[in-house]
C-alpha cells in the first residue's frame, strides 16, 4: 500500500470538513472570520515555527502597520495578527498549530496530512500559505528585522515610517524588485544607495534606466553586503568587493534586502498550476484553481501588491468562492448572493449542475475530470 493510499484510508475514518484553511496570515484569518460565519466551522492549520516562518505570518516580523484601515494610529505587526486570529476564534473556527505536510487532490473528497494529528478529509481547501521574502542570512539581519532596528523586506510597507527619514539608506539586490524599493525610497531618504553583487543589473531595462537616471540614488557594483552592525538600529553595514574581497563600512539608516520572493508551495506538490514565477494560479479575479474546490488567496497568488489588506481581500474572496462551491456542488448551506446589474454571478465561469446529492460522488479535479468548479 503506498504512503498516499494509507493516509486517504485513515483519513476515511474522520468526518469531512466543509473547509480547510492553510495558513495564518491575513488571508487565512480573513477566510476563517467569512467561512466560520457561514457556519461552515474551517479548520485552520496555523503552522509552527521554522526560521522565520511563525504562525502569524511575514507580519509577526515587522513592527509598525500603518497603512492597514481602521488602525489611524498604527498597529503593531504581531497584535494586529493576534486580533484577526481572535476575531476568527470567536466564531467556530477551530485552530491547529502544525503544518501541513502534504495534499492529496488526485480524488475526492481531499486529503490534507499535517505534522501531528490524523490527516483530514476535506471538502474545500483554502492555501493561504504566503510568501517568503528572501533574506541574507547575515549575522545580524533578523536581530534588527524583528524588532524594528531598521532592515526590514518591504520598501513600501516600512520605507514611509518616521524612522527611515531624511537618511541613507541602502537597498540589496539588482531585480525589478530592488528597483522599485529603491525608487520608492526616494521619496523618504536622503539618499539611496543600491549595493549589488554583480556589474549590471537583472531588472528590466526601464526601470534600471530610470534607478540609474534619478539624482538621489547611487550604485556600489560588484559588492556584498557581509553584516549590519547596530546594538538596537542599525548604523552601517559591512561590505565586501567581491572582486579583490576588500572590506569597507558604509554608514546607513536603513538596509531594505530585496532579493526577491519564494511562495510557499512546496507542499502541494505540483498538484496546483503554478505561474512561471511559482506563484498558484488562479482565474482572473476569482480565486478559484486548477483543482476544483481549491482555491488559493494572499502572497501566494499575488507577485505584483504584496500588502496585507489585499492578502485580506482575497482571503475574503476565497471563503465566499468555497461557500458558493460547496452550495453548488454538495449541496451544503446556502450559496452567498452575489449579483451583478446582468444578475446572479454564476459559482465557475462555467454552467453550474445540480448539486450531486451524495457528497462523496463531487466531481474533483476540473483538469483530470472536466467537472465544473
Ligand atoms: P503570510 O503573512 O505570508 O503568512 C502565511 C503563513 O502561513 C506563514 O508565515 C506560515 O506561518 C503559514 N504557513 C506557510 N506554510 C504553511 C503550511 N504548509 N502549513 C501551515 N501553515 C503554513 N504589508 C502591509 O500591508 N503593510 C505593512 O506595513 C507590511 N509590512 C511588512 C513588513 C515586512 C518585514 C514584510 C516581510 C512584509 C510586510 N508586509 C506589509 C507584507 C505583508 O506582510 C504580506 O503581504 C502579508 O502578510 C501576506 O499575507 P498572507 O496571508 O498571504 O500570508
Ligand atoms: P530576481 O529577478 O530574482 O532578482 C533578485 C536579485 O537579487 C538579483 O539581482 C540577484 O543577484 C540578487 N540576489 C539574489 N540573492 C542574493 C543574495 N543572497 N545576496 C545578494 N543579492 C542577491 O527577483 P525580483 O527582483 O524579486 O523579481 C522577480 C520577478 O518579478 C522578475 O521576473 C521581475 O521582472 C518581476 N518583477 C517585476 C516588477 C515590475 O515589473 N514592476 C517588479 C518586481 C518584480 P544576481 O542578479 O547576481 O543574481
């Protein structure tokens, strides 16, 4: 019997969850609140910590939020995870802090295998598991991350806040990514200074054209950045020519690493479509999959915004999407009215069937059984 064979067998045992979530940042927590108050009582799998992945999500890594609406004087990163995370408790959301392993979607109903516990059958899936932003690895680099000591992975979310003002600040890496921190930093520091480890860039040729056109940044080519030094912030970093390997400081206020992003979706296996960048693919604005009644929402789907409120927004998205699913095709509660001025918004751009009144005869897999999502 093969690994997968067991799982779905033990997994038979248990009861069907209406709706697994996978996840916990501010995607996971925001389908948790719509999917538990649908009564569809989800199933959370926080995660655990490993690195600087933590239950919570890239939040828990920041300090100061101060572009999330309903917080006019900020919110730290950490509380206001907490706070979504209690408002999905307060509802009928039951909550597992251990990560998800693996995913069987070859049949139906789901398999979801977590560290811990048996694994689970479920009828929805929501993979909110986010992206990593890269880091270094520097000695120093999460010491000043975590607690606001300024290095930070998000030019746009901490590059406005008071503490980076009027100040030299440095930015890693030689993608788009790296150019649009940098250009976005303009508008705050003093001066801006890309250290890149190679002698051109990655990024597309615009906008390294307009990196290197504008009056406040400078390049320092052919240079690794070794260390940050700093007791509580930051105040130079450690360089190294990676030519003649000569070490020099450079004095900063702020080091922004953008090195580029990783989606979490190892775990999937390759049983999701995935963008060339490897980001789960999903349908022009709706957050439904490959595999139906999987849907996927937050950082990873999205390589462009990367914000927190819109993680939110497709998190909202993706619960009513498995709400209206599972009321087309098992039969389960009722489908959440969504209407537009030509009516009614069909559940999949395709026609959608009478719902089967067996739940285990659910058509699974669009791509391997051609059944409507
Ligand atoms: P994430 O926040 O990425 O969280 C997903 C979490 O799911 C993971 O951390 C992990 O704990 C869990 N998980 C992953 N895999 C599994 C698994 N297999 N099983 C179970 N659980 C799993 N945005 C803003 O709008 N404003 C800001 O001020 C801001 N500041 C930022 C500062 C920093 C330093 C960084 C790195 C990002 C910042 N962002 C900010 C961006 C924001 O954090 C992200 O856009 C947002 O957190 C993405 O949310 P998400 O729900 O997709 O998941
Ligand atoms: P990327 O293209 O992979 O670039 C990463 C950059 O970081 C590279 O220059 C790389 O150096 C450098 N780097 C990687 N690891 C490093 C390390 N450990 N230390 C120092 N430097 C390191 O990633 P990205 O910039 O995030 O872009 C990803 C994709 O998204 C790209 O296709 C990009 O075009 C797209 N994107 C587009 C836009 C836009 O169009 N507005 C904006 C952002 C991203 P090397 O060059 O030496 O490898």
């Amino acid at each position: 019997m093969t690994e997968t064979e067991r799982t779905n067998l033990q997994s038979s045992q248990s009861p069907a969850r209406d709706v697994v979530i996978i996840g916990s940042g501010p995607a996971a927590w925001t389908a948790a609140v719509y999917a538990a108050r649908a009564n569809l009582k989800p199933l959370v799998y926080e995660g655990e910590p490993v690195g600087t992945e933590i239950p919570g999500g890239q939040l828990m890594l920041t300090t100061d939020i101060e572009n999330f609406p309903g917080f006019p004087e900020g919110v730290t990163g950490p509380e206001l995870m907490e706070r979504m995370r209690t408002q999905a408790l307060r509802y009928e959301t039951e909550v597992r802090s251990e990560l998800v392993t693996s995913v069987d979607l070859s049949k139906y109903p789901y398999v979801v295998a977590s560290s811990y516990s048996e694994p689970v059958v479920a009828l929805t899936v929501i993979v909110a598991t986010g992206a990593k932003a890269k880091w270094i690895g520097l000695p120093n680099e999460m010491r000043l991350a975590q607690h606001g000591g300024g290095v930070s992975a998000c030019a746009v979310c901490d590059g406005a806040l008071m503490f980076y003002r009027n100040k030299v600040l440095a930015v890693v890496g030689g993608g788009d990514t790296a150019m649009e921190e940098a250009l976005y930093l303009t508008k705050y520091a003093s001066e801006v200074v890309i250290v890149h480890r190679r002698d051109t860039f990655r990024a597309s040729k615009v906008m390294a054209d307009r990196v290197l056109s504008h009056e406040k940044v400078r390049v320092i080519w052919n240079t690794r950045v070794v260390d940050v030094n700093g007791a509580d912030e930051i105040t130079s970093i450690e360089l190294e020519d990676t030519e003649t390997g000569a070490r020099s400081s450079l004095e900063v206020g702020g080091l922004f690493i953008a090195i580029g992003h990783e989606p979490n979706t190892k775990f999937l296996n390759g049983q999701l479509d995935l963008t060339a960048h490897g980001y789960i693919k999903v349908d022009p604005w709706r957050t439904s999959t490959s595999v139906g009644g999987v849907f996927a929402a937050g950082d990873v789907i999205d390589d462009y915004y990367r914000q927190a409120i819109t993680s939110s927004g497709t998190g909202c998205m993706a619960a009513l999407e498995a709400e209206r699913w599972l009321a087309h095709h098992a039969g389960i509660g009722e489908s959440p009215i969504l209407e537009t001025a030509e009516g009614p918004v069909p559940a999949s751009p395709e026609q959608v069937e009478e719902p089967p009144a067996d739940r285990r005869s659910i058509p699974r897999s669009r791509r391997e059984s051609g059944a409507p999502r």
